[in-house]
C-alpha cells in the first residue's frame, strides 16, 4: 500500500470513527442507555441520512474482500479462534 493510499484510509477510518462518536454522543444527549448500543439495530438511529450514506460509503471502502481475507488469515474465522481458544482452556485444566 502507498503512503497516500494509507495516509487516505487513515482518513477514512478517522472520519467513520468521528461518525460513530456523533451518534454515540446525540444518543445520549436524548437520554438514551449508555449500555446499549447506537445505530439501526437497535432502532437507535442518531445519524441524519446523509451521515448515514458516509457512514456506509466508509465502511464499504475500509473494509474491502482484501482487507477482511488479510484479517482472517492473520487471525482465522470465528470458528477457529472458538476452537482455540476451547483447547487452551482444556490444557490449563
């Protein structure tokens, strides 16, 4: 990756950062539950619709099929961190 390429996705990641803490912060400004958490899942929307087209724009840009294949062969899927993470608590017992 260049320098201008991950100087760019520095940006975008602080921007979807700076997204997130809006949302979290107009959250609770309305009284919400600072336990749950923010967005459309939980019916908590707090973005505007325009943040929230960034918001996805951004997301769908930082993590690309290549960035989620790099991350998974770093750290493997879900499964197998369960399962290794099962069989080194089986070893301490």
């Amino acid at each position: 990756m260049t320098v201008t390429n991950d100087h760019n996705k520095q940006e975008q990641i602080r921007r979807l950062v700076e997204l997130g803490s809006i949302a979290r912060q107009r959250h609770l400004d309305t009284g919400g539950n600072p336990h749950l958490s923010v967005g459309s899942l939980n019916n908590n929307d707090t973005l505007n619709e325009e943040e929230k087209q960034e918001f996805l724009k951004l997301a769908n840009q930082i993590f690309d099929d290549k960035s989620i294949a790099n991350y998974l062969k770093k750290n493997g899927n879900l499964r197998e961190r369960f399962m290794a993470m099962k069989e080194s608590m089986r070893i301490s017992e």
